[in-house]
C-alpha cells in the first residue's frame, strides 16, 4: 500500500511542481519557477521510494 500512496503523492508534487514552474517561467518569478523545480524534485524522490517500497516490501 505504501507504494502506490507514495506514487500518488509524486504525481500530484510532479504536477503542481509543472505548473508552479510555468507560471513563474511565464510571470518572470524566479521564486516561484524555483519552487516549482524543488517540488518536481520532491515528486521525483517519492516516486523512487514508491519503487523501492514495491521492490523490496512496504516494510521499509
């Protein structure tokens, strides 16, 4: 179970952290592109321990 929460939650970081970075790209805000590109990052993290988790078990 804990895999596919941790996959749900780095798709929904990977999406806002898309849509964070679009606006600051497009609004000329540096802050909030960065934001955007940490959170796609946060996504991306989460996304490798959802993977891990289905690898090797939720028990980790």
């Amino acid at each position: 179970m804990g895999e596919l929460t941790d996959k749900v939650k780095a798709a929904g970081n990977k999406t806002a952290g898309s849509v964070k970075e679009a606006i600051g790209r497009n609004n000329d805000d540096p802050q909030l592109e960065a934001e955007g590109k940490a959170q796609k990052a946060k996504g991306s993290a989460q996304d490798v321990a959802g993977s891990v988790k289905g690898a090797l078990g939720d028990d980790i």
